[in-house]
C-alpha cells in the first residue's frame, strides 16, 4: 500500500526524474478559424490567425520561443432603413488585418515521465490596420418607375497592439519526437494604440474550459 501511495505522489508533485534537455528544439504552431452569424444575417463576424512557433530549451525544462504569423477580423453590419418611397440598404465592413510577433518564455514542471505541467509568459505584438467601408444602396420608386443609387466611402489606420500574457498548460509526449498540448485560460494586459487616437488598455483574467486550446509539437529530441 505504501509503494502505491508513494507512486501516486510522484506523479502527481513531479517527483519523477523525466525532463527535457538543455540545448531540445521544437517546432509547433495554431491555425484558427471561428465564425459569428445572427439568424437574421443583418451581423457577421469572422477570426483567422496563424501562427508558427520555434522554442529552444536554454536549460533544462526551460525555454525561449518566437511565434511569426498573422491574424486578421472581418466584421459584417448590414441594416435596412425606409422613408416614404425610399429605401437605403446599408452594409458596414470592418477588417483588421495584422502582422503577429510573440516572443516567450516557458517554465516546465514534470508531472510523469511523459507527462508535464508548464507557465508560458509571453508579449504578443500586432502591427496591423484597420479598414472600415460603408457601402449604401439606396431604391427609390415613384410613379415613372425604380431608380437606384449606390455610394461608397471607406477609410484605413494603422494601429499597434502589445500585451503581457501567461499561460497555464498541460505537455504529453507520445513520443520522443511528438507531443501535444492544452493551454487553459489566460491571464493578461493589452495596450491598443491607433495611429491617430486614443490608446484603450484591456485586461483579461480566464480560466475556464471555454478557453481550452489544443497544439501539437515536433520536437528535435536530443
């Protein structure tokens, strides 16, 4: 019974001897994609982001990384206004497209030999713009017939996001070469800063299963 008790215990408090090698290289990444659509269809919001990574372990089960890639939001506003014998269709297109770079530094803790609990602190920068187009059709009918008139006017600015994350997760290996992870939640600050405006800091505090994401690494085992 003492041997079960005392297996248990190193598995749970990382008490085995597994660890990751100074001098491991791993490659992993994220794509993404997420879509939100009301019933009627008059709102629509799309996300796509990917993002490449490369981590080295500096010391045993400590590493560096840079993540290189790119995101970008389309949002889709339509609305429909009617006065006498006039009536104006209106559509409003927001995209921010945007170059990511995230450098970081991530902390593991041996859970089992294939099994491990890391914190992953990272400062995620965007250099993106944002582009906003109204498009206006506009119907009006009258006792000679149908008339139609379209307008368009859109607009661009640069803006700069930087923040401070950290992240808890949880690493299994399949094997020496390949593993996959699970982050949960975030814990975090923003600053976003337009070209020409106001500079908006967010906050973020989450852990919860609704954050879960899911990653698979190769790693150049040693």
């Amino acid at each position: 019974m003492k041997k079960v008790l005392l297996a248990g215990a190193v598995a749970l408090f990382g008490l085995s001897n597994a660890q990751i090698a100074k001098g491991t290289t791993y490659l992993s990444g994220s794509v993404g994609y997420s879509q939100e659509e009301t019933n009627n269809g008059n709102y629509k919001k799309e996300n796509f982001n990917v993002l490449p990574t490369v981590g080295y372990f500096v010391n045993t089960n400590l590493a560096i990384g840079l993540g290189v890639g790119y995101q970008t939001e389309k949002t889709t506003e339509t609305s429909t206004s009617s006065l006498l014998n006039t009536t104006t269709v209106s559509e409003d297109i927001t995209k921010k497209p945007a170059f990511v770079v995230a450098p970081f530094v991530r902390k593991y803790w041996t859970l089992s030999d294939k099994l491990y609990f890391f914190g992953q602190l990272a400062v995620p920068m965007q250099f993106g713009k944002t582009k906003v187009e109204n498009n206006d059709v506009t119907t009006t009918t009258t006792s000679t017939g149908t008339s139609t008139t379209s307008t368009s006017v859109s607009s661009e600015a640069k803006y700069t996001k930087i923040g401070v994350t950290v992240k808890p997760g949880l690493d299994y290996f399949l094997n020496k070469n390949w593993s996959i992870e699970a982050t949960i939640g975030e814990f975090g600050y923003s600053n976003y800063k337009p070209k020409d405006g106001d500079a908006t800091n967010n906050y973020n505090f989450g852990l919860n299963l609704s954050s879960v994401t899911f990653g698979v690494k190769y790693v150049f085992a040693k």
